[in-house]
C-alpha cells in the first residue's frame, strides 16, 4: 500500500471538534448552574433554560434565512445562552433576557459570519446591550435565598456597597446579591479548574487577569479579596476572556492581553460611575486583539525584514 500521499496542508488532524470544545465547556459551567440554583432557586434555572432556547433557536432560524450550513449543532449557541444567563440578575423579566439571547446570536454572531467570524463575545456583548437598554433592570439586585428572601431587591452588590458588608466567606460561597453566575467564586473555580485539566483553555489568561486586578486594586488602596471575589471578574476570566474566536493566539498577546482587562476592570470600578467593569474591560480587548496579534507575532526564522518604501 502506497503511504506517500501529496496533498495542500494541513497535514495533520486533530481529534478536537468544536463540539467537544463546546460540551466541555459546558460541563465546567454546571457547577455554576446548580449554585445558582442554591442560592436563588428554580427560577434561576428557568432562565437558563429561556436563554439557551432563545439562543439555539435564533442561531437555527438565522443560518436558514442567510441560506448558511445550520451550526446549531456544536453547541455553541447553546455555551453563549448559560453565560448570558449567568450574567444576568435573579429576577429580570424573561422577556427581556430573550431580547439579549437575541441579539447576542442574531446581531453579535449571525451577522458578522457566526463562530469564528464574531469580533467580540457573543454572551457580553448581549449582557451590554441588555445593560444599555435596560439599566434599572439589570442593577436591581436580590439577595440569596440564605439573606431572608428573594422577594424584595435588597442592599446593592459587594462592589456597590462598603467593604466589610459581606464577609470573605459569603463572597467566596456565593451568599450575597448579583447575577446568577457571578456569585459563587467557589463554583467558578471549580469549572476552570476542570477547562485546565482538559486542556480547553491555558491558564495565561484567568491567572494574569486576576493578578493584575488584585495588584491594580491594591494600588488603589481597595480590598483585593473583595474586587477578586466579587462581580464578574473570575466569571469572565475563565469563561469568556479565554474565548478562542477573541482572545490573542500569542503568548505575549495574552499577556498583553490579560493584564488590560485586568487593569481596565478595576479602573472602571474604582472611577467611573460603574460598580461592575469586567464586561466592558473584555469587550474592549477584544476589539484590540487584532492589533495585539499584530504586534506580537513572531517573523519566520530567516525572513528578511520588509524594506521601507523610498529606500533602496
């Protein structure tokens, strides 16, 4: 049997699919699922389950009506519904959360391509355009079901309130007020750890970000712990600056990369008229990982530098 073969690369194939990717992805996001579940009960797992339809059903009925391949398949659409939903308050109208499932398929991925043409995250950019477009309903915060009740909105987020409110514990377990996934650090941790174990994302990313904005929160003379603990940074750390489709491909991009969403993060929380700036930090990067890419590629050994234009 001949086994020299030519052919146009790539000469090697790998096992991974975007599927598995996508289901990995998906298991290191059920222990945020079921915290969520604990602290705010089945109606944080409604609307998870709302967002994720909206999101599978809009990308099915958009690759139909722009005559594209269906994609539905590879979960992706199903990935950008949990953590649009987890990055959404316990009590929104789910009406509005299928807005943002929406345009986060729809406007955000369909139309610029879908999964790997999308410039920023899918799931952010819809909890953005969610937040712009609805702002009361989107900060009107209730604490767990271990603060006295789910029926009132109660005191504002760790970030909002003064530091010491909630004790380390309950920041890292995930007893106080603010959207569904951002509470519980513990179950995020968890989930990173297994997309680490299988090799689904590097570390470079969640580690140098979460660095970065602990020192930068120091510097400021904020609480470490507390800016780490709470709000979205571990959230988006490990699930959605680590986005294969956004994030630099260099190493030295990520870094690049990292410690500005990092930095970024906590400026906007300490400065602006923010309590939260992790998802505007990462859309922000994203926007700039081209350019990133750009600066930090490696020339090929032996390629000769490019000649200015008027020299000979």
């Amino acid at each position: 049997m001949n086994k020299l073969f030519v052919s146009s690369s790539p000469h090697l194939k790998s096992t991974v699919t975007t599927r598995k990717i996508m289901l990995d992805v998906l298991i290191a996001l059920v222990p945020a699922v079921i915290a969520s579940f604990v602290l705010f009960g089945w109606q944080s797992l409604m609307l998870v389950g709302i967002c994720v339809l909206c999101c599978v059903v809009s990308e099915y009925f958009s690759r139909i009506i722009m005559k594209r391949d269906n994609t539905v398949g590879d979960l992706s659409a199903a990935v950008t519904g949990v953590l649009l939903a987890l990055n959404l308050p316990y009590n929104i109208n789910p009406l509005i959360a299928a807005f943002g499932s929406v345009a986060a398929i729809v406007v955000v991925k369909q139309m610029f391509g879908g999964l790997g043409m999308n410039f920023v995250n899918p799931a952010l950019a819809g909890r953005v355009i969610l937040l712009v477009s609805f702002p009361s309903q989107m900060t009107s915060w209730v604490g767990t079901r271990f603060m006295g009740g789910l029926d009132a909105v109660t005191s504002a987020t760790p970030l909002a309130s003064e530091v010491g409110t909630y004790s380390y514990l309950d920041l890292f377990l995930g007893n106080h007020s603010g959207s569904l996934g951002e509470t519980c650090a513990l179950a995020l941790l968890i989930g990173g750890a297994y997309l680490v174990i299988r090799k689904v994302i590097s570390p470079t990313i969640p580690l140098i970000t979460v660095g970065t904005a602990a020192l930068m929160s120091l510097v400021l003379g904020r609480d470490p712990l507390t800016d780490v603990l709470s709000g979205g940074l571990l959230l988006g750390a490990i699930f959605m600056a680590t986005d294969y489709v956004t994030s630099p491909i260099t190493f030295f991009g990520k870094v690049i990369y990292a410690v500005g969403i990092g930095a970024l993060t906590v400026l906007i929380r300490e400065f602006a008229d923010l309590p939260e700036g992790m998802s505007f930090a990462i859309l922000l990067f994203n926007i700039l990982t081209p350019l990133i890419e750009n600066i930090t590629v490696r020339k090929p050994f032996g390629c000769e530098k490019k000649k200015k234009e008027g020299k000979a």
